[in-house]
C-alpha cells in the first residue's frame, strides 16, 4: 500500500522464538567460559585459540577450541578443580540466561578437552614463559638473568596407562601405591616464571632431565642449582654457552687452603678440578668425556651457618664466577639463600593450585593437565607481576595465594556483555590493588621446619590390593604389647 515506505523507517522484523533461542544459546558459547579469560586474555593471544581450519577442533559448538581452553583453565584455577565444577557453572549460566540446562554429563567436555592439541598447549606456554622473563632488577652480580633449576615428583591415579609411563616405586606392592612422575623446571629468579621443564619417571635423575633443557639459558646467564646439580660435565658444558654456575659442592672433597691456587679472602678461594674418570654408570661416553678439558678453574666459598633452628651448620659453594671484584662472595651467598624461592614456587604450583595430585586417567591428558597447570601459573606470576609494577612494589612481597584467591573472586564477575570497558578496566584496576593491598612482610633467616603438627587420622595403610584388604575393628583401641 505504500511502496515508498521502506522497511528501515518500519523498525525490526519481528523475530522468531527459535532464533532469539539460538541468539542465547551462542551467548552461552561465547561467553559461560571465558570470565577468567577477560583476566588472563591480553597474556595469550587470539590466533593460537582460532578454530582449526577443518576436522579436529574446527566447528563452533559449545565446547569449541577457545571454550575448551578456557573451562580447562578455570578447571585448574578454581579450588574444587574437577569437571563437574565446569559443567556446573555452564548449567547455572544457562539458567541465569533462561534457556534449557544442558545435562550434568561431563562427557562432553572431557572429549572436548582431549582433543585439545598438545603442541597448540605447548606454543601458549612458550608464549607465557617469554613474556613473563622480566629484567632482572635485583642489583646482585650485575643484574645478570639467574635461572634456579630444581626437581620435584607428582603423582596421579592408578591406572595401568599412567603405570606403564611413570610406574610406582617397587617397594610398594601392586594396587598399594601410585603412579609417579618426576618434573624438573627452570624458574626466572626474579619475576617466579617458569621458563622450561621437563618430566621424566623415577628412574631418571634431574641432571639428564636438566641437560634436555638447555636451550633455556642464554648467554651471560647464571645457572642456580642445589648439590644434585654439582657436575663437571654440566658445569663446562654450561660455560660453553656463556653461562656460569652457582652451584653446592657434592661428591667431591672441599679443597684446602693449602691446596688451592689463589686465597682471594676469608673463605674464598680459586681451586681447579680435575676432570673426572669415565665410568659405565654416566649418561653419556667415553668419548664425549675426552672433549671435556682437563682441568676446570672454579672459585670455593665456604658459607657458615650460625643462624639458630637451620640444621644445616655450614656448606660450600663452588661457581665459574671467578672475579672477586666483579661478584663479590657476599653477593654469590646472598644470591643462593634465594635459592630457596625455587621451593615456594613449587609450593605454589602443588599446594595452592592443587597439581600435587592429578587427575586425569591417561598420559596424554596427564601431559596436558600438567601443561595447563603451568600456563595458568605463568599467568598468575604475569598479573602479579603487573600489579607490583603498578604498585611500586617488589614482586617478592606479592602473594601467590593471595592473588589466585583474588582471581577467582574476581573472575566471575567478568561478564562480557553485560560490562562496558570502562567497567571492565575498573574491575581490573580494583583487582590489582587487591592483589598488592596486604604486601607479604620479609623476614630473612627465619626458621621454618617442615613438620606437621596435626596429627593423621587412626586409619590403615593400605599393604594389599583394595579387594583383599580387611580392615581391623576397633583399631582405635588397640595398645602396644610386649613379650615378656
């Protein structure tokens, strides 16, 4: 009736009950995941989360690549840390945005979750390493990049696949005990970022996982390392790259005063080893041995302990920093009593994210949880990081737990399109100066045994297989006795 009224002047055409249900249930794709996404989002960026181009991980369901990445995320951030805390939260924003709950079958996300590519894990956590390798500002030996290498065991269900990869110790009997894996990492002293890492089972010791990781250093770096990393191999291999040692003397007899080469102060000497004779048991030939030079030139400081409650009364450091002009002794032992950080930082990743024991049922989801463990964690240390900066504070004085605690308050209230950017960069501001508000106090030369002091429940150990296991009644009750 009138031709010349367009439909722009006529409003919206009306639209269907089918499509406003499609336009919620896309909501719920873009945005029941991905609240601690808006957090961690500007670490990592959008082309390694991109849908592939086709087969695996190509379609935009509900569990598509970045919805996967980040349920699996927040899975490892969150306290509870299983997958019925994933399908959990997507059911309640389903119901907040009145469409139909999906079921509470984790199936889906589990299956969502193995097809996550390894190597597309492996790239974001490189990406996270770099990023989070700050410059060093701590004023000790020139400012040069320090690396603290340490070791350290996990364990996960009883399986036969993960049996097979990481089995349990032999002491224990089968069906007793659990798979263990052995990790060793390479952490940045100053920002807590774990670089590199390598996992391994209980026959391999951290050296051989160690050397599979020197692509890590750089040169004028310095490698920080406890007495199971004291080797010549390592030592000279290391200085060939331009990276010097720091390191506890172990397996060798500290040099005498007499025998050194130079006393260059109180408890300071320049020494030299002798290269090692080659024997079966190394991990490496007889011929590589031979490459090695004969005599290695290293510096010996004997630290004495006299603080009280440190059972450790004194020890040795031998490093490749020869100059004491340059590296004054004073500043190598300060340098490694912060050798103790690489322990917290362990601390941080199994006690206060929860990686001390997995979860997973198989290797490769064994290889991808410990993955993304490590990614959040890099995630976690960038934000303190930031915050401190932002603060003028020292990253040292920022908690750990105190951050992951903030965050997961603060994620959920990341609503992407409910928030303006303003709102979002308020949230943001306001969760900074909660991580930074109650700066962790320092207290150098404090004593911390590790000892507990709550006692274990009265329940069994578990000597046999579940099904052949009787347990003893009244085992609360029953006293020592002795044969008279």
């Amino acid at each position: 009736m009138l031709p010349g009224f367009y439909r722009p002047f006529r409003g919206r055409k009306r639209r269907s009950a089918q499509q406003i249900f499609a336009d919620k249930i896309a909501s719920i794709q873009r945005k029941s995941f991905k609240q601690i996404g808006e957090i961690f989002g500007h670490f990592i960026p959008d082309d390694y989360l991109k849908p592939e181009i086709s087969g695996i991980m190509s379609r935009r369901s509900m569990f598509s690549k970045e919805n996967t990445f980040w349920a699996f995320l927040g899975q490892v951030i969150d306290a509870d840390g299983g997958c019925k805390e994933v399908v959990r939260k997507l059911q309640s924003y389903a119901s907040l945005r009145g469409t139909m709950i999906p079921s509470s079958s984790t199936a889906s996300y589990c299956t969502a979750r193995k097809k996550l590519a390894e190597n597309t894990l492996t790239n974001i956590f490189q990406y996270t390493s770099e990023q989070g390798d700050s410059p060093t500002q701590t004023g000790l030996l020139r400012n040069r990049r320090v690396i603290v290498v340490d070791g350290t065991g996990l364990s996960m269900p009883d399986t036969p696949a993960n049996q097979e990869v990481w089995p349990q110790s032999a002491t224990q009997k089968s069906g007793c005990g659990f798979p263990s894996a052995r990790v060793c990492a390479c952490f940045s002293l100053e920002s807590g970022s774990l670089l590199s890492y390598t996992i391994g089972n209980k026959k391999n010791h951290e050296l051989p996982l160690l050397r599979k990781q020197w692509k890590t250093f750089r040169p004028d770096d310095i490698f920080l390392g406890d007495k199971g990393f004291c080797s010549y191999y390592d030592m000279v291999r290391l200085k060939e790259q331009g990276v010097d040692s720091v390191i506890t003397l172990a397996r060798r007899k500290p040099v005498s005063k007499s025998k050194c080469l130079k006393a260059l102060g109180p408890n300071d000497l320049l020494i030299k080893w002798d290269r090692p004779k080659y024997t079966p048991q190394l991990s490496y030939s007889r011929a590589t041995m031979e490459q090695l030079p004969e005599k290695l030139p290293l510096r010996q400081i004997q630290v004495i302990v006299d603080q009280p409650g440190f059972r450790t009364k004194g020890f040795y450091i031998v490093t490749t920093l020869l100059d004491p002009v340059k590296y004054p002794s004073e500043e190598i032992v300060g340098l490694y009593l912060k050798r103790w950080d690489v322990e917290l930082f362990f601390r941080d990743i199994k006690i206060t994210m929860g990686m001390d024991v997995l979860r997973c049922q198989s290797p490769d989801m064994i290889r991808k949880e410990i993955l993304m463990n490590f990614i959040a964690y890099n995630c976690v240390r960038r934000l303190m990081y930031e915050a401190a900066d932002k603060a003028d504070l020292h990253v040292r004085r920022v908690s750990f737990k105190g951050s992951l605690q903030a965050i997961r308050s603060w994620s959920p209230q990341f609503e992407g399109d409910r928030l303006s950017k303003a709102e979002r960069n308020k949230l943001l501001n306001d969760l900074y100066g909660a991580v930074t508000g109650l700066p962790l106090p320092q207290r150098p030369g404090r004593s911390e045994p590790r000892c507990k002091k709550r006692r274990p429940k009265a329940y069994q150990l578990l000597t046999k297989p579940r099904h052949e296991m009787k347990e003893i009644e009244h085992r609360n009750r029953y006293r020592t006795t002795t044969i008279n």
